[in-house]
C-alpha cells in the first residue's frame, strides 16, 4: 500500500565479444561446448542462442529432468544436447563422469565454488582468474587470467602447433639419421670402403641436422590447424604412415647416396675425392629434406628454417675449399 510504481530494470551481463567467434572456431576444430549453468533455462538459452551455441535440432535439459535419468539415458541424449539448466554440483560432476566414460576427453570451465567437483574430475580444469574463487583455482589445472573462453581455443590452437612441429622434428631427425647410418652400415656390408670419418658424422649431427631441426621445431603456425579433427590421445608419437615415410625417404636417400659412392670409386676417383662428394650431397639433401617435411607449409615463408640452412651452406662450403677445414675433416677436390 502507498507505493508508487516507476517501473522496472533489467540487468544484462553480456557474453564477451569474443565469446561467438570462439564458440564457431572450437566447433570447427571438433570440439563439442555445453553450457551447463544453474541458471534459469531461460536466461541461458537466451545466451547460447546470442554466442552460436543453440542452433536448430540442439536439444536442452533441466537438472530435474537428469536427475531422472539413468547414465544410459544420459549417455543418449548427452551430445545432442546443448544447455543444462538449474543444474546442482553434482549434475555437472555427473555430466563430466559420463562424457570421460564415452571416451572423451573433458574440460571444464568455472568460478565458483559449486564448479569445484566437476573442474577437479575433469581431465582439464581451467578455473577463471579474474572472477572464480579461491576453492576453483585450487581445483583446476588451469587459471585462466582473462576469463575469456577464446583463450582456451587459443591454447588448444597452439598446442596443436607444438605438437605437429615436434612431430616434423622428430620425422627429420629420424629420416636424416636413418640415412647416414644405413648408408654406413650398407658400405661396410659390401666391402666398400667407410663413407665417413668421425668428425664428419660429428658435423652432420651437430650442425647440419641440429639446425634444421630446431627451425622445424619453431615452425609457423598452419591457417587450418584448428579445421582438423582432435587426435586420439593414445595414438602413437608415429603412426604407421609416418614410420613408413621415414624407413621410404631414409633408405632411398641412402642407397642413391651408396650409389654415387660406387660409381665414383669404380671410375677411378680416389676415396677422398669420393668422401667429399657424399659428404656434401648427404648434407645438401638433408637440407631440402627439411622443406619436404614441413608438406603443405613448405612454400610459407619460416626465415629461421631459412636462415639455417643458407647458413649451413656456407658452412659447408667454407669448411671443403678450405685448407685448414680440409685437414680437419678430411676432405679434398
């Protein structure tokens, strides 16, 4: 009684402009996001619909409705559906647990103290470091300094970076290695002469192989990264397409070299002469090796990777015309 009514206000609290644009690329990368809030179902369907994360034939569901619910039934209805709403502490601990059981590996994102179960289950836990609570940090593995969920797709792009140069790393290591060694190991077994001296291994090794390597292991980022399909986490570091690309290129290399060799000392050309020649096509081929690895990325621009090997060139001219570099290494025209 005796009010005066002026009107009512309405408080929105936006999603971060960033938030639609992460949303779109964590789709394309093949990540699936679920909204699971204790707020209204309302509100949050509001939300999801103003970031891109409901679209048609996404299904919603209520705390009350999984809590009726077997972890069969939930295990049904789990990637078809997009928000959970009114949701307890225990429906988002729940919901991780049956997503790690289908086989999937789980993030969580939260701040408070009721996200604390379901970020401590998680394979990873990213708590927010602006708004989440001291009891969300401590169970996360992650804190994001930010609170911006495109940070997280951001990391996920780069870890995949990482990963694939590591993996271009190791192939180039291998196959170069592979190389040498068979082309060694072919020559003794055929009673040719050693095609290599100590300190030239030493040099392939240190210089020729180890540049190349860290500039691959530093490459740039590829443009559709996040466009592939999250790998299998047991997968093998080396899958049989890559062990079979390594054994191929690696044998091949060095029986063309193992050729060269032969005809060179049937021809009548002295061991030196023909140590010489080996030495530099072997070291020639590894530097083009490491463009082939780098596959459809090696017309793009990696000025490390081309600094090295123009500086590895040099090198490698300067210590086979030189007097002194020959005495070291052996070498002679």
């Amino acid at each position: 009684k005796n009010l005066t009514f002026l009107g009512i206000v309405g408080i929105y609290d936006p999603p971060s402009l960033e938030a639609k644009k992460a949303v779109e690329e964590s789709r394309r990368a093949g990540i699936q996001t679920i909204m699971v809030t204790g707020d209204n179902i309302l509100t949050a369907s509001a939300i999801a619909k103003e970031i891109g994360l409901l679209e048609e034939g996404d299904d919603i569901a209520t705390g009350e409705e999984i809590d009726k619910m077997t972890d069969e039934d939930l295990e049904k209805i789990i990637l078809k559906t997009r928000i959970f709403a009114r949701t307890k502490p225990e429906d988002k601990l729940r919901l991780v647990t049956v997503l790690k059981k289908m086989g999937y590996v789980v993030g969580v994102t939260g701040d408070g103290v009721n996200d604390a179960l379901a970020l401590k289950r998680a394979d990873v836990g990213l708590a927010m470091g602006e708004s989440g609570t001291d009891v969300a940090k401590e169970a996360s593995d992650i804190v994001l300094t930010d609170d911006n969920f495109s940070t997280v797709v951001s990391a996920v792009e780069e870890g995949r970076t990482i990963y694939n140069n590591i993996l271009k790393a190791i192939t180039y290591l291998l196959t170069s290695n592979l190389s040498e060694l068979s082309l060694v190991v072919f020559a003794s077994l055929l009673g040719m002469p050693n095609p290599f001296f100590p300190t030239q291994i030493l040099w392939i090794n240190l210089v020729t192989d180890g540049i190349p390597a860290l500039a691959l292991a530093s490459d740039n980022r590829d443009v559709d990264i996040l466009s592939k399909k999250p790998r299998n986490p047991n997968a093998p570091i080396l899958s049989n397409g890559r062990l079979t690309f390594i054994a191929t290129v690696g044998l091949t290399l060095s029986f063309f070299l193992l050729f060269i060799f032969a005809t060179l000392l049937e021809n009548g050309s002295s061991e030196t002469l023909a140590r010489t020649i080996i030495f530099n096509t072997l070291i020639a081929s590894h530097m083009i090796l490491a463009f082939i690895i780098r596959g459809r990325s090696m017309f793009k621009l990696n000025k490390f990777l081309i600094i090295g090997v123009l500086f590895t060139l040099i090198l490698q001219v300067v210590i086979t015309f030189n007097p002194i570099f020959q005495e070291i290494f052996r070498l002679g025209l």
